[in-house]
C-alpha cells in the first residue's frame, strides 16, 4: 500500500517507501562524477531502477542534514549497494520497485537524497560538481556555477550545517 507522506519527503517510484525529510536541504547539486554514472547505470540495466543519470551525464542530488531525515516507511526495503566493498559510500535504493534513494558516505554528517524522489516542490540544482569527470564532449552551460572538484562554497555550507548539528554525526540505520 503506498504510504501517505508529508509533503516533503522521498518517495520510492511505487510508494511503499518513505523517507521524510525536515526543512529545505543545504544545498542541491548534479554531480558529473565516474561513480554516480556507473551506479546510476548499473541500477537501471540490472535493477531496473528509474533513470536518474541525464543525458549529459549528471544526476541531481539534494542534501540534507542526517538529523533532518527519518526512515518513515518500508525501511524493511532498503538495499545497501557499494562500487567497491570497502567503500565509505553505499547507495541505497528501495528493493521494492529498484528507485535509487539515497546516497551515504558514511563519515558525513549530511545525506544525498536523490532529487527526482522528493515528492514536494524540489529546489532546483544550484551547482554542478565533480565536472571534470563528465564524459568526453559534453559541453556544459552556464546557467549555474560548474566546478571540476568540490568546490569550497560546498565544503562551506557543510561545515556551517554541522555547526548547527553540533558537530554530532549521527547515523542512518534501519
Ligand atoms: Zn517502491
Ligand atoms: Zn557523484
């Protein structure tokens, strides 16, 4: 049964799973990197996950701070997939219809919620990061900043977020 969720929130192409997330996100990005393409590809051809890597190679992403978000429903179906075993970064996506939800790198004090999930009005992408990676003859527009790497006005934000948590890094379990 899908499950009723507040207006912001994550939500699995087939509802049954939920993730409820509090207050605007620090910061929404697309990253242009190896691995989110690898994974996201990998998600579609073998998961038959809903397509999030466009067609000039980015995905949209909204971060949110780890105390801002709750597991709300179908926890019981959320898969752990890493590119390497002893990555610090898992993805994570809804077992039930294969939807790519978010994206943890453990040590962090934020969560990468994958923005085509948000069920409420999502804000749309400011940056793009991790440009260098893109693949070969994108061109990209100007519209918003692009940046080869992280940019230090990310970095930035994170720190200020955590700052505001306290320094705390809490974990995201189910
Ligand atoms: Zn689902
Ligand atoms: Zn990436």
């Amino acid at each position: 049964m899908a499950y009723a969720h507040p207006s912001n929130a994550a939500v699995c192409r087939c509802g049954q799973t939920a993730i409820d997330l509090a207050g605007a996100p620090i910061q929404s990005v697309t990253c242009y990197c190896e691995s989110c393409r690898t994974a996201g590809h990998a998600f579609e051809h073998d998961l038959g996950a809903p397509r999030t890597v466009h067609a000039d190679g980015g995905v949209d992403y909204c971060l949110y701070r780890k105390d801002r978000v709750r597991i709300a429903h179908g926890a019981q179906n959320l898969r752990d997939y890493r590119l390497k075993p002893d990555s610090p970064t898992r993805r994570v996506v809804a077992g039930c219809c294969g939807s790519p939800m978010f994206l943890d790198f453990a040590p962090g004090h934020w969560l990468t919620v994958f923005r085509d999930r948000l069920s409420g009005p999502a804000p749309e992408p400011r940056m793009r990061i991790m440009t260098k990676d893109r693949p070969e003859g994108v061109a990209l527009s100007y519209a918003i900043p692009a940046y080869g790497a992280q940019p230090p006005g990310l970095m930035f934000k994170l720190l200020w977020a955590w700052a505001a948590m306290g320094f705390r890094r809490p974990k995201i379990a189910w």
